[in-house]
C-alpha cells in the first residue's frame, strides 16, 4: 500500500526540536482572497481536482491570537478553547478538531499544549464573506510562528511554505492567503514550481496595470451560504462535466500568461468572468443542483455589461460559490467605477452595504510575546 505521507509532505515533518516554550502568545493578521480562475473539485487530503489563481485582498481579513500552555503531562487528545469576537464558539469546534488531526503529523507539539484561540474578522460576520480562507490562514501562521520557536533555524521562506501546506489543510483555498499579491496552487505543466499542496507567488510577468486592482464586493446576500464549500466540491465527484472543467482551469491559466505580461485587459475580463460563471454553471448542473445567484447577481451582472459597454472601462465581475458579486477594476478607473457603483449598484445591494477592498500582499505578524 502507499505511504499517505508523500515524498512533498514528508519535508514539512519536524525531525525534533531544538528549543523549549512553556507556555506565551502570538498573533497573526491573514487576509482574504478572490479566485481568478477557480477551485472547485477535490481529491482526498484536499488536493485540489484543478489549478487556481487569485488575487490576496487587503481589507478582509482575520485576526488570530493563539495561546498556549504546555499541559502537564501533555496528551493525545487536542485541548483547546476558542472564541470568536469575544465569545466562545462552540459550533466552529469540529472545523478546528479535523484541522488539528489533519496537522498534527506535521506539528507534533499539538497534542502538547493547551491552546486558546481568539479570531475576529474585518468584515461583519453575516456579510457572507467566507471567513475560512483568512481564518485558517491565520491559525496555521500562528502555529508557524510557535514551530518557528521551537525552531528558531527555520527560514521564513520555508515556515510561508509550510504554513500555506497546513492552511490548506484546513480550507483549500486558504493556502492562498499567506501571501501576496496573485498566488498559484495547483500543479500546471507551465508553470514551474507549482504545487498541490500549497500556494506560490505567479511566477510570470505581470503588468503594472494589475499592480494595484480594485475588488468592490457588493454584499446581495448576507445570509449563511446555502451550500458549504465541502458539499460543493463533493458535487465534482460523476459530475458529467467534471473532466472538461478541469481542463479547462489548466488552459485559462495558460491563456492568462501573455495576459498578465502585456495587460491585456479585454482579455482578462473574458476569462474572469467566464470562470465565474463556469463555477456557477457546474453547481447548476451538479446532482443534487444548486442556484446560489439571487436575481439582483443577475441585475448587477447586466447592469455592469451594459456600463462597460457605454463607458468603455475595463470592470469585470466575479462570483464565489454564493450570490455577492466581486467588481474588480484597475487604479486608473477607480473614481469611474465607484461614482457609477455608488449610482447604479448599490441598490442591488442588502442594505446598500458594500465593501471596498483592493489586491493585498499577504498576511501580518501582530504581535508575540513568549516566556
Ligand atoms: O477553500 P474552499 O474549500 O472553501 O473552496 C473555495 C471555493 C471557491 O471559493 C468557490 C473558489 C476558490 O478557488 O476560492
């Protein structure tokens, strides 16, 4: 039978430790991220069925503060508390147990401590925003931050790398919110160093045009998602589209290099939105089928087409797997595309609320004090 640890996995096994902690604190700051071309299909570890790209956002994003006490006589079973602004948080626990059982081969300390987690998010809680990618993000950089202790030889190109590998363990597409500013996960024949098992800088050109993109999130859906990401990639598995849709993730990264290098914006638009909607189309199309677009992702979507077409701008939508619609446009438009989201799509919106974020370079140490 094959070893469940591959040859990849195996480098992120502590062989030992050379220092001692008792007990001290840390904090991490981790943002969210928006797929460009999406994940959606797993295999078992969560390895992901596709390559993706995304931008790392700025504004969103989870803050995680990690205790920890060395227990007594340490254990094996996982003690810890966890509180989400300010109050325990019961029904996040099972979330956090598999992530612990799925990491502790790769962090062995786990069982050795008791750990107290405290995680508040930038934006409202019922926004419906997944929090999971900047959350697990943020958890698995703490834990980091302690091996890193333990550790102190570590180099920081390997603890973001390894850190990446634990996050998506926790949630795929976290492995993308360690760093910034356009990060590939997923192997691509073309694209050299990529990995199933964490996320990596684009390692291509990329124009200054995309250096400093906008993504205005309007929220049209506050509600709790109607489908969990898990239930989601599940549905890849006999979906009678699947191979092609895979496929097709592999060719529009490859179709988004001379993209990027010549910013190409017309051509980044088609891709962009064309994943999105393709994201949307499987679950149209799974078995149990889902429509996760409300009629104003759909106003909003039209409304945007027929601006860009009278302004001639270069805005362009995109979707996760839930009715919120992502705005995304470049710098040079900014003042264009708020005045005509400000006049024309915040009515769309539940409550008129909307969030202006923009592409962010990676998640922040706040604080640490050890003892
Ligand atoms: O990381 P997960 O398991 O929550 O999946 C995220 C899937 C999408 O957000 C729909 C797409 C993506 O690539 O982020």
């Amino acid at each position: 039978m094959q070893n469940k640890i591959s040859v990849v996995e195996n480098d992120f096994v502590p062989t030992g430790y050379a220092v001692q902690r008792e007990r001290g604190t840390v904090t991490w700051k981790a943002p969210s991220n928006i797929a460009l071309v999406k994940y959606w299909g797993k295999k078992e570890n969560q390895i992901p069925a596709n390559p993706s790209l995304s931008f790392t956002l700025d504004a969103c994003n989870t803050t995680t503060t990690l205790s920890f006490i060395k227990r007594e006589n340490g254990g094996t079973d996982f003690s810890f508390d966890l509180f989400f602004e300010g109050k325990a948080k019961e029904d996040f626990r099972p979330k956090i147990e598999l992530f612990f059982s799925r990491a502790k081969p790769y962090l062995p300390f786990l069982t050795d401590y008791h750990f107290k987690i405290e995680t508040s998010n930038s934006f409202p809680h019922s926004s419906g925003i997944a929090s999971s990618a900047s959350g697990m993000a943020a958890l698995s950089l703490c834990f980091m931050d302690l091996e890193k202790q333990l550790n102190p030889d570590m180099d920081t190109d390997f603890m973001l790398q390894k850190a990446s590998f634990l996050a998506r363990l926790g949630s795929g597409s976290a492995c993308r919110s360690i760093q910034g500013d356009l990060i590939q996960w997923g192997t691509h024949s073309e694209i050299p160093g990529s990995s199933n098992h964490y996320g990596i800088h684009y390692p291509f050109k990329v124009h200054e045009v995309f250096k400093n993109y906008h993504d205005t999130i309007l929220l049209v859906d506050k509600g709790k998602k109607q489908v969990s990401s898990s239930v989601g990639h599940n549905l890849m598995h006999g979906h009678p589209y699947a191979d092609n849709r895979f496929e097709q993730a592999h060719e529009n990264i490859s179709r988004l290099k001379p993209v990027f290098a010549e910013g190409n914006l017309k051509e980044f638009i088609n891709i962009v939105e064309s994943e999105a909607l393709t994201l949307h189309a499987m679950m149209m199309t799974s078995v149990p089928y889902f429509v996760l677009m409300k009629p104003n992702t759909l106003e909003i979507i039209n409304t945007i087409w027929e601006f860009r077409k009278e302004s001639n701008t270069n805005l362009c939508f995109t979707l996760d797997a839930g009715a919120n619609v992502h705005v995304l446009y470049p710098e040079f438009e900014k003042e264009k595309v708020h005045q005509f989201i400000k006049n024309e799509l915040i009515v769309f919106c539940e409550k008129e609320q909307y969030i202006c974020d923009r592409i962010g370079f990676g998640a922040k140490k706040i604080n640490i004090a050890y003892k």
